[in-house]
C-alpha cells in the first residue's frame, strides 16, 4: 500500500533507536521567529506577495546539510488567504515521494489520505512531505527539528500561511518525528497525530501543552502499542487531562474505539484511537486485518486538525455531501435507499449513493433525495431515532451544523448520536445528551 520497504527488515534497527533515543536533546537549538502561541489568525510575510515556492520538489540548507522537501500548494492560491500547514512525515524506509504520491493508492492515500478530504471540502491547505536522513528521523543532536525550522521559516515567508495553522502527522518513524515536534515545538504547532509510533526521534521538552492524537493497533508487532500509550499519556499530563484507562477494542473484534480525553485544557485536547487487525499500519479497516485507503483513520484525522479555527469562520456547508462519523468512519445512511417515512438513519460503509448524500438547507434542514428530512419528532428525548420523513419545515426537523463537529436538534439541543458508540455496518442513529463522544462528531465531505 504506502510502505512496503518498511516491514520486512527494519524492526530490529527501530529497536536499537528506540533504546538509544529516551534522553532529551541538548537545549540551544531555539524556535523559529514565527513562533506564536495560540491565537488568533497570524499572516505571514508571504501574504499579500505573489509567492516565492511552488508545488514540487525544493532544497533547503540546513545544519551544513542540504535537505529536500515536497510541496503541493493548493490549486487557486491565493496570496491574501493565510492558509493551514500539514506537514506528512514517512516511515522509516518510506519517503517524501511516497507520502506525497501516495503510493500504490495513489491520490486518495496523498499525505496518509488528508489531501483528498481538504480537496473534497474545498479546504486550502498547504502540504508538506519532509524527506529524512537514510529515509528515517533519527534527529540526531536535534538536527532534524532545525530542518522543521528551516521549512517552517522558509514556507512562511515565500507562501501566504495562518501561523496559528501548524500541523504534523507521521506514521512509525514519522510519527515518531511528529512526537519530537509536539515535544519541542508545542507553541510552533497548533497539533499533532501520530500513528503507531514511538520515543525513537526524542523528546525536548515536552512540558509545554498540545493538543495531541494518538493512534496504534493492538497487533503491532514492530512498535507494541505501549510505546503508543506511552507518547499519549506525555500529553494526557502535559495537558491537564483526567487521567484513565480509554477502552480498545477486543482483540479479534477487528474494530476500532476513539476516546476524548475528559478534563484537558480548553483548547488541547488529547485523543487515543486504538484498532484491532491490521496491525503496525496507518490504514486499518474495520472487519479486515488488510489496509487501504478507505480506513476511518484519515477523517478522524482530518476532523481533528480542522476543529481548530482561526479567526476565519468556516465556509457554510454546501449541498449533496456525506456525513461521516468521526469514530466509525462510515456514512449517515438510509438504509436499502427507502424512501418510507420513519426509516430510522443508520451507519453503512460510504458508497457515494444517493441514500448517503445530505444536503444542509437554509432553513437548517438535513434533506436526503431531494424531498425527506431528518426528523425527529415533538417529543424528543434520549433515544429517539432520527428517521426520514416528508419535509414540513416544523423545528423537529432543523439541525444546527455546529464548528466542533457536533449536529444537535434545534429543539431540544441533544446531539445526533451512533447508538452504543457502535461503528459496526448498521448501527442506529440516534438522539442523545451531548457527552463529547467521538460516536456524536461528524464531518460533512463532499
């Protein structure tokens, strides 16, 4: 799929890095001049300038090395709209190329599936795929950190960005090196995910917080999911979140779960998603010990990044989307495409139907077909299953499309819910108390 070269040998060397990268770095190396905490939205020098940097392949020095990069810079930039950042680091044997190409997935896999869902929500985003020293991140003397900061300084004064926009995402030993920035550059990066990493790349702080999101199977045999929890729990202090034991999924469940930390600093959450089947593998699929480019992983990724805005308010949602729940990764779906009223809303794999496409109406309506709205009913309280029906235009029958993810009734203010925090093919939809669960967030994708 995304990196083959990765399996086969390098458990071993992971290992001897693993014990070798548990201390910090020596202090010195510094922040960029960029460096903001969070706020609100920050124009770069780029703003305003027609740019200095084009989608491709660019050089930079860096420490007396010269080190590479891609770029792809979203089609119709425009120089007076602070865009976000997502840097896509590689695994270990991986490269810049194939976090950018996407490997034998192709665009849908593009910086682990990211890019397509930015495109998809007309969503300009800069992308970035750093290319590592022997293709990994050893961060030796910190030296790949200051490659960060070269990009950093580099991207920001050649490119129009929302510095209050930084983000990082890595699998393996670039989740590693997403780890190391979350540690080092917490006020650089508004967030980080990391899938199925490791201390490999080390951590230079870590005192200061970030919000932060872990992902790892139970199955990994190259990094165990210990050093996952591990990484997570750095920030579940950091952060000021209660501390817990989040549920994962049973093994041979072939599931995943997604748990939102409680108690965290407003504004840093922490996240854990925790798989069974695929094992050491950014694209699990639920059901399946393979992997691909359908995995839930990047739009609960995708969900988690973009939670976080500028002072920019986000474009209002368009018709004709799917909504996707954050925790399964699966569509608000009307069963066998009926068209009878009463037809209880459920979660189904997305297969672009007609019986999956939402259309969010001016008069904040759900339409499905073109002439059915989700309804809820006069009375409506826990467990009341969000169904179809004729469109009357009444308040049981208005949603508000809310900026965390969240889609509550307009009349009784309860959250659209997965029944159980189920994920599975079939599982109902429903009304509940708004709890922050991952199985009440939702991402409406084209």
């Amino acid at each position: 799929m995304k990196r083959t070269p990765f399996l086969t040998s390098i458990a071993a060397a992971l290992l001897l890095v693993l014990s070798a990268a548990g201390s910090s770095f020596s202090s010195g190396l510094g922040t960029p001049a960029s460096a903001t905490t969070t706020g609100a939205l920050q124009a770069t020098a780029g703003c305003g300038k027609a740019p200095a940097l084009t989608s491709g392949t660019h050089t930079i020095q860096s420490g007396g090395q010269t080190r590479s990069y891609i770029l792809r810079v979203p089609a119709g930039y425009d120089n007076n709209h602070p865009y976000r950042l997502i840097f896509g680091f590689h695994w270990r044997g991986g490269t810049a190329g194939d976090v950018d190409s996407g490997g034998t997935d192709g665009y849908n896999w593009s910086y682990y599936g990211l890019r397509r869902l930015a495109d998809n929500a007309n969503n300009g985003t800069i992308f970035v795929a750093p290319q590592g020293n022997g293709n990994g991140w050893a961060n030796p003397g910190g030296q790949d950190v200051a490659f960060v900061d070269a990009m950093v300084s580099q991207l920001e004064a050649g490119l129009c960005v929302d510095t209050t926009q930084l983000f990082s995402a890595g699998f393996s030993y670039g989740g590693a090196m997403s780890y190391a920035l979350a540690c080092s550059r917490a006020t650089v990066f508004r967030a980080v995910a990391v899938y199925s990493g490791a201390n490999l790349s080390g951590c230079n702080g870590g005192n200061q917080p970030i919000a932060y999101m872990g992902l790892h199977g139970l199955r990994d045999n190259v990094l165990p999911i210990a050093s996952g929890r591990e990484l997570r729990d750095t920030f579940v202090r950091t952060n000021g979140c209660t501390a817990q034991n989040p549920p994962e999924p049973a093994y041979g469940s072939l599931t995943h779960i997604i748990t939102t930390y409680s108690g965290c600093r407003s504004g840093y959450p922490v996240v854990w998603a925790a798989f069974d089947g695929a094992g050491h593998d950014p694209g699990p699929i639920d059901g399946s010990t393979g992997d691909g480019w359908r995995t839930w992983t990047s739009a609960a990724v995708w969900q988690f990044f973009t939670q976080f805005g500028s002072n920019q308010p986000p474009p209002p949602p368009s018709g004709n989307q799917e909504i996707v729940g954050q925790q399964s990764g699966r569509c608000l779906d009307i069963n066998n495409s009926t068209t009878a009223n009463g037809t209880q809303a459920q979660l189904w794999d997305c297969n672009g139907g007609s019986n999956q496409r939402w259309t969010y109406a001016t008069g904040k309506q759900l339409t499905v077909y073109g002439n059915k709205c989700l309804g809820v009913g006069q009375s409506a309280g826990n467990g009341t299953p969000a169904a179809i029906w004729d469109c009357t235009g009444q308040p049981d029958q208005q949603w508000n499309v809310n900026p965390d993810g969240t889609i509550t009734a307009a009349q009784s203010g309860l959250c659209l819910d997965a029944n159980g925090q189920g994920t599975v093919n079939g599982t109902k939809v429903q009304l509940w108390n708004c709890t922050g669960g991952a199985n009440q967030h939702w991402q409406l994708q084209n």
